[in-house]
C-alpha cells in the first residue's frame, strides 16, 4: 500500500510538470503554424500520459485491497478512462482548428486549453486512491460541448451539436419481441452534421407503464445505433434524447405490431363448391378441406389445384353427413361429422381406420360434434356443440372427461365450436354462442376468459402463443396475444368458419365460408 500512495506522489509531481507545460502555451509568441501544433499536441499527450499513470496506480492499488473493498477503486479507474476518451476527442477538435485558422487565433486557443486542461487536471487529482465504499464517487468529466461553446471566435466549425436539429430513422418495422433498429444522427444547430461521437444518446419506449430502454451504440462519426425489443403488442411512445434534450420529432407514436400483422390481403385465392366448414394442414403441404353440404373432403396443393375428393354422403364407414372440423396427426386424418354425430378416423389417402360416438347425451355420444383435435397425450379432444361441452376420449374412443358450461363467466358456454391447445397445453375453447374464449387446464379446470368477439367459430395457437380466432358473425379474423389481447383484426371476411396455420411456413388459411373460398395469408 505505501508503494502505491509514493508511486501517487511521482504521478503527482508529473502532473504539475503538465499544468507548467500548459501554461505556457498562452505565453508562447507563435511564431509559425508548426510550433503551435507541437505545443498542442504535446501538452494532449503529457495529459493522456498522466491520466493513463493515474489509472496503473489505481490497479496497484486495488491489489493491496480484498475484492469486497474494490468496488469505489474500479468505479474510479472507469472515470479516468472515460477522461481518456474525452482528451482524444479533443485532440481531434483542436488538429481540425489548426488547418483552418491563423497563428493568432491558436495563441487564443492555446490559452483556452491551458485553462481547461490545468482545470481537467485538478480532477484527475482529486479521485481518491481510498477504496471508501460509504462515498459517493463524482468526477465531472470534461465535455466537448461546453469548451466548443466557448471558442466562438473559431467561427462555424465550432458549431455544437443540436439536439432539436438531431434527426433519426428506421427502415424496419417495429413487431413485438423482435430488435428494432433506430439510426441517429447528430446535427448541429445550422442543420449540418456534427463530426464527433461521445454525447449521451438515450431512447426508450414505453406502453402501459412499462419501459423498455433501448441499447446505443456510439459510431463515433456523429451517427449512433439504438437498438429496441418491445415486449407487447399496441400503441407505444417512443423517446430519444440527447445530452437531456429531445431530438427531432421525440416523443412520438410508435405501433408495435405482431408478426401477423401483415395480414391484409391473402396471397392466394382458393375456390370451392358448396359451404366450407374445416381445414387442416397436411405435413406434405396438401390442404384438406372439409365440404359441408358436398359431404366430402377436397385435396387441394399448395398452388391450390384440385388433387382428389375423399369420400360420399351417407352414414357408412369413410361416407359423410355435413363433415365439420378436420384434424390431421402424421398420416392420420380425424374428421367431425355434424349430422352422423360421430367422430371418424382415417388415413390421409381417404382409407377408414375407426369410429366413435352415436346421437345422444351419455358418455360415449355426441350431439352436432364440430371440432376435433389431438394433444400432446394423443387424447382426442371434440366440442361437441348441441350437448355444450367438450369431450375428451383416447385413441380407443375411451370416454375420459367432460368440460361443461361451469365456469365464472358471464359469458356462458353455448355452443362450442373451435378448440385448440396453446404451448403449455390449455384447451382453449371458442363458443359460438358467448363472446369470450374460455380457457381450461389439460385436466378441464377452468382458468380465465378473453377476447371480445362476435360468433367464435374456429381457433388456432402458434407456438407464441398467439390466438387467432374466426368470427363469423364479426366476419373477420382476430389475433389475440398470449395474455388475451386483441392486437390485430383482418377485416371483410364472408361468415369465416375456421382457420388453421402451415406447421412449417406459419402461413394462416381461413375457410371463407359464405364465399365457397380458402384463403391464404402467408406471415
């Protein structure tokens, strides 16, 4: 430790020897351009030195000291070099000035920087080499902006950097939990760009109460990169500052979108005769869509050309009456029959494997089954409409559980159409007769409500989280976040009955019901 406070007093000896080669710039008769920039630069160099001494002596000293004591010595070393950074920034200042300017004016100048250097060297003085953790450490750090306010008689050049002038952009579009970009470019207060990093570039955005500050990355060339994750979907505010004052056009208006939120007008256009009911995608790519009042499923490609027709009318095996909700699991196609009251099993080529269900209430029947899905237990999951519930069977067509209409919802629980799981395995129902989405444990106890809709009809879950649910009395097709918020609508849709995503390219067909037509969105 005292090898390391006499090493103090030599650094100390050499800043004074600094503050003496200051001084004596401002009594230099210069006599040519050259000797006035090898004594500018010179007396940079002695104070960089000194500073960088500091700092060495600093580290000895942390070593003297156990780690829990560091803390104040390394917040000190971090100041001094951040006083580093600024003396380079100012020795780039004043070689600009010295292609421009007279011998004259560097007299001036060379006295202005003796004072502000003789200043910056009383603080580099004054950070203590005492590890006192109980003291707040300030060290008022030299700042470009005050001292170029201050050489006026330099003309132009010297213009500071101007907040309200500061200008940013963005070429992306900002979506929730994705990184948006902002660039950020320093001007000065007669419109032109300031040449220099270091200025206290902040931004943040804000929704509800809730902050996101944003991370900046300093070019050094008067530009900066803010980067953005927002967490939420809806209106937010925007705000970047500079040195404490707004930049151009902050605070402002920025609406965090979804990935679906460049769903407008569908990619593709696929027609059908007769009324729509389901749709499922196969792992091929084919789309299999349930015809209600042709009693068939239709095979469609992904350019949606016509590839075949599965099945006839009739109550036999592999025949349909009114087919509703389609699941397809590998090769394995469930289907929902609405008028047969049962649930069919097939392969995807149309081939019958099983059957469950017969007209009735009891265990074992169904009354205008309209959806049908999988989960994670292979456990067969059916809204069974007329009887308002949903049903849960195995692979044997085993009755395994019943969720009814009990639930502390005002909203009640008529008519179940569409079901599907989110990512944590919750059954998430859509009623056609209530104008929430009821929402249950894999077990079938009731955990909340959402959504603000007209007429649910079809459900799907992304592996975000994301709801997308058809209204078919709203006629459109609505996006809700994970936490139940409608953060997006597509509009003029005709009576939608379902909707179902494109496991691998996360594109969303809706069954456009009232117009005989499958639409694709692609994301």
């Amino acid at each position: 430790m005292r090898d390391a406070l006499v090493c103090a007093q030599e650094v100390t000896s050499k800043l004074t020897t600094a503050i003496d080669a200051n001084d004596k710039m401002a009594e230099q008769v210069y006599t040519s351009r050259g000797n006035a920039t090898l004594i500018i630069t010179q007396a940079f160099e002695q104070l960089h030195q000194t500073i960088e001494e500091r700092k060495n002596t600093l580290l000895s000293v942390m070593e003297a000291f156990s780690l829990s004591k560091t803390t104040a010595l390394t917040l000190q070393k971090e100041q001094l070099m951040k006083m580093q950074d600024e003396i380079v920034r100012y020795t780039e200042m004043t070689s600009h000035i010295l292609q421009t300017h007279t011998d004259h004016e560097m007299a001036a100048l060379g006295d202005l920087l003796a004072t502000e250097l003789k200043a910056t060297l009383k603080k580099v003085e004054n950070v203590s080499l005492t590890p006192d953790q109980s003291s707040d450490i300030h060290v008022s750090l030299l700042h470009i902006d005050s001292l170029i306010k201050q050489l006026s008689i330099f003309g132009d050049v010297m213009d500071s950097a101007s907040p309200s002038q500061s200008t940013w952009s963005s070429e992306s579009v900002a979506k929730v939990k994705e990184r948006y970009c902002v660039k950020v470019e320093s001007m000065t207060s007669k419109g032109e760009r300031y040449p220099y990093g270091g200025l206290q570039v902040k931004a943040e955005l804000s929704h509800d109460g809730a902050v996101v500050p944003g991370e900046v990355e300093d070019h050094g060339d008067s530009t900066y990169t803010i980067t953005l994750t927002p967490q939420t979907a809806g209106p937010h505010q925007l705000l970047i500052t500079m040195d404490g004052q707004h930049v151009q056009n902050s605070p402002c208006d920025l609406d965090v979108g979804t990935k679906y939120s460049t769903l407008c007008n569908p990619e593709q256009v696929i027609k059908c005769s007769g009324l729509l009911s389901g749709i499922a995608i196969h792992d091929s790519g084919y789309i299999y869509v349930a015809c209600w009042d042709d009693n068939c499923i239709r095979v469609f490609d992904q350019a949606g050309q016509h590839k075949g027709t599965i099945g006839s009318v009739g109550s036999g095996d592999g025949q349909y009456i009114c087919p509703c909700g389609l699941f397809i699991k590998g090769d394995v196609m469930y289907v929902a029959e609405y008028w047969n009251h049962r649930i069919q099993k097939l392969t995807t080529g149309g081939q019958f494997l099983q059957k469950f269900g017969q007209c009735g209430s009891d265990q074992g029947q169904f009354q205008f089954p309209v959806s049908v899905i999988v989960d994670q237990r292979d456990r067969l999951i059916v809204s069974d409409s007329g009887n308002h519930r949903v049903v849960i069977l195995d692979q044997a067509g085993t009755w395994l559980l019943t969720i009814n209409g009990n639930v502390p919802d005002s909203h009640g629980f008529q008519i179940p159409f569409g079901v599907a799981l989110d990512p944590q395995g919750n059954i998430h129902v859509a009623a056609y007769g209530s104008i929430t989405i009821k929402v249950f444990t894999p077990e079938g106890t009731y955990v909340r409500s959402y959504g603000d809709v007209k007429g649910p009809s079809g459900i799907v879950i992304d592996e975000e989280g994301y709801s997308l649910v058809t209204e078919r009395s709203g006629h459109c097709l609505s996006i809700f976040d994970s936490q139940g918020h409608k953060v997006y609508t597509v509009g003029n849709l005709n009576g939608p009955r379902s909707v179902m995503l494109d496991p691998k390219s996360g594109s969303v067909y809706v069954a456009n019901t009232d117009s005989n037509t499958v639409l694709k969105y692609s994301v």
